[in-house]
C-alpha cells in the first residue's frame, strides 16, 4: 500500500523509497517490463501517486544474476583433448555474455559442446576476441588448466599474432610500446592514456598495396582492443573499424569503396602458441584467413594489378596463411 507521505511522489521515486535495497535502474526495468503496478493496472514511471493505491512489484532477475545456459551453437573446434579447446571464432560472435548480449555468446556454446565446463569459472575462458574479430583463442577445461594458462598469460609466454588489414602504407614494422586505459571522454573505447596499463604491440609488413597495408601484430599483453588502438595511435587505422576510424582516409578512389564498405574491422587471430598444461609441450595452432578476409585481399590486389604502381606492389610469405593449417603442430 502507498503511504500517505508518498503522496504526490513520482510512481518511480515512491518504489526507490520503499524499496531501497533494489538500484534504480532496476527498478526503472520493473516498470518500462510492466511488472509494477498500481491497483492492478500497470504503470509510467512518471505516474502520481496519492496514497492509498495497492502496489503490486513481480521482480524478476537481472540476466547476469542468472545461471548461464548451454545453447545449440554450431562451434569451429580447431583441437580438443581432455584439457585444452581451441576454437576458431567466427566475426560476430561475443565472446561472453555482457549487457545487451546476455545469450547467443561462445560461453552458452561452449557449456552446450561440453557441459562440464559449468564447474570451472567463465566456463574455462582465459582470454578474449572482440565480436567482430574472428580467429583462434584457447579454453580450459579444467580448473588447473585454467590456472596454467592463466599464469602463462601473466608471464607473456602464450604466443598470440594477428593478420589486420590497416589504412595507409606502412614502409617497415616496428613497436608500439604505449599504455592503454578507459577514455577519458568517451566511456565506450579505449584510448592510449598515461593512466593506463601497459600495453606491448610488435607488428611486421605482410604484404603492401596502396593506400593500404596487411600487417602481423604480435601481443606480449592483452588490453582491451590493443591492437586497434594501438595502430589507430600511429595514423594506421584497422579497415572497416567504425569505433576507431575516423574521418576520411587518404586513399586511391579505385580502393576508396572497398575499404570503406567492409562491414567490420579487418582483423583475424591467426596464430596461438601455448604449453599444454598437463604434458608440458609447446604446441601451436593456426587458422587462415576466414572467406570475408579473403575475398576483400582478392579484390584489392585485383585492383592494384590495374593501377600503374602495380609493379611496385609485392607480396611476401602471406600466401603459406591461407593455406588450412588447422591441426597442432608441436
């Protein structure tokens, strides 16, 4: 029932006074969710309240309040023993569930393709890829693999390299060596920040077009977007990073299309190398390029080979890349 000292309140400020040991904002779901009443009929946040009127609350849990649930999603198993899973990831699927992507994620596959992941925490996920980077990352099984890897992690020993295809011609590799943290404005991206922790990117020439480059980055640490941010700090932009790029780029305009329209950032996790947690070997994993990838080099060398500078255009060892190396090697 209302109390007489609500009158006049606000339907949403009167539910936060009687209801203190709920946020808010949870509070605001309740009701936009028509699970708040008065007198039985559902009601606006806005809503004034006189006193008097029945409340009737039906909370229901937050997603991330609630167990993770196994879901039938096809996964790309690169290699599986009784203690390690690699996967090949497809661009476009989250990792783990987070806000606005509490199912549909790798977590739900996996406790789906093996249930008794349920026992070890973040179902045996040591590592992530965005959503829109496809490519290799490793899950334990158990709870002392996940410890192994984890310290591995810590110690810079796991091997990770990228392929990503960036704005502008890069002449030679090099080092970027800054750190990286929230930025400071905008909550949503990372940025490279003195506050921020520190962050070591290596990246090599793979192959060189005008106006574009394919480089190979490899990461002795694991922010938050590294490699993104990093190469978008020395004026090389991912192709197709719509977080990261910005502004128009210099381009020819026969490639000026094509690299605007690729639907997500040009970047695949190719390589991951790592010690067994129970045998002790180093093995390594690769995963070529998956077809978008593929498909965008075609087009641009395509369209290099008809420029007059096609000449000067070379391509090095990236063709042994695409070949399918998927099974471990050690």
């Amino acid at each position: 029932m209302v109390p007489d000292n609500c009158a006049g309140m606000r339907f949403d400020q009167m539910l936060a006074k009687l209801l203190p040991e709920y946020s808010r904002s949870r509070l605001q779901e309740w009701i936009a969710a028509g699970q708040a009443s008065l007198n039985g009929v559902t009601a606006a946040a806005k809503q004034k309240v006189w006193g008097g009127e029945t409340i009737t609350v039906q909370p229901q849990a937050h997603p991330a309040e609630q167990p993770y649930q196994a879901e039938d999603i096809a996964l790309d198993v690169v290699y599986e023993d009784e203690t390690l899973l690699v996967i090949n990831k497809p661009a476009g699927l989250v990792v783990h569930p987070g806000s606005g992507n509490w199912e549909g994620t790798l977590l739900n596959a996996l406790l789906h393709h093996a249930p008794q992941l349920a026992e070890v925490p973040r179902a045996g996920i040591v590592h992530r890829i965005d959503k829109d980077t496809s490519g290799l990352l490793v899950v334990a099984k158990t709870l002392t693999a996940q410890t192994a890897l984890v310290r591995q992690l810590q110690a810079r020993s796991v091997k990770r390299e990228y392929l990503a295809l960036v704005w502008g011609e890069v002449r030679h590799g090099g080092t970027v060596n800054e750190q990286i943290g929230r930025h400071p404005a905008q909550r949503v991206k990372m940025a490279v920040v003195k506050s921020g922790k520190p962050a070591l990117t290596h990246y090599q020439v793979e192959e060189k077009f005008p106006s574009c480059t394919l480089l190979r980055c490899h990461l002795e640490t694991g922010r938050t977007h590294q490699i993104r941010v990093h190469l978008a700090h020395i004026g090389h932009p991912l192709a197709g990073d719509s977080v990261y790029l910005k502004g128009a780029q210099k381009c020819v305009p026969q490639l000026r299309a094509l690299l605007h329209g690729f639907p997500r950032q040009a970047l695949h996790a190719t390589r991951l190398a790592l010690e067994h947690p129970a045998s002790g070997e180093m093995m390594e994993w690769y995963a070529p390029l998956p077809q978008d990838m593929q498909l965008l080099l075609q087009h641009i060398r395509g369209i290099t080979s008809l420029l007059p500078q096609a000449g000067k255009v070379g391509a090095n060892s990236f063709a042994r890349f695409c070949a399918d190396k998927s099974a471990p090697t050690k």
